[in-house]
C-alpha cells in the first residue's frame, strides 16, 4: 500500500483524496465533520495591525488558527471513531469569519467516514 499500512498500530487514514485512492475502503459509514472557533484578543489584533502597515506574518493568529485547525481535525477522527471508522476521505477544510466586529473565526472540517478493507 505504499507509504502507509493498516498494519501499523494505530493507523488511521485521513486524506482529501475522495476515493481513498491508494487505500482499500471496505465500507463508507457516513459524513463526520469537526468545527473549532476562535477568538481575537487585543494583544494579538494590536501586533497584528502593526504587521498590517509594516509587513510580515502575523504569527500569533497563525499558531491560533493552526490550533483551530488541529482541534476541528480531532474532534472529526473522534466522530469518525465513534462510528467504528479508521479512516476518513474526502476531508474538506473551510474557514469562516463569524461578524466582522466580533474579531471570531471558525475552522470546520467534514469528511466520509471509511471502513478499509
């Protein structure tokens, strides 16, 4: 199977590839999917807007949204895992902006719940 193996202990796969393409799916169980928000704080939104007219990356809502994507992407396997799965296809990331006076961002992830062969 390649770079991976079901053998592994532990293994569970998880790819936007919608067909698993390389992977054996036995059964498809059902869409799961994982959402995290987060919120702006005044530190942050105060070096950020010292990037905006400086330039440069805006770490600190880079390492948030990285943990928000972290969180969505665990608490999809947790529902994944539920349903007896042990992997996911198909994963689709999408990242709202919830008010634009609130300073809230949402992560969500959905996917297809697999069963490998």
């Amino acid at each position: 199977m390649g770079w991976f193996s079901k053998k592994d202990a532990g293994f569970f796969l998880a790819t936007v590839v919608p067909t698993g393409e390389g992977a054996r799916v036995d059964r498809f169980l059902g869409i799961v999917n994982g959402e995290a928000i987060i919120g702006a704080n005044i530190f942050r939104d105060l070096f950020s807007s010292v990037r905006d007219v400086v330039g440069g990356r805006a770490g600190g809502y880079e390492r948030a949204l990285s943990g928000a994507r972290d969180a969505a992407l665990d608490d999809m396997m947790a529902a994944a895992k539920e349903l007896g799965a042990d992997g996911i296809v198909g994963i689709d990331f999408d990242y709202e902006v919830l008010g634009e006076a609130n300073g809230m961002m949402m992560v969500a992830v959905s996917g297809t719940a697999v069963k490998m062969a």
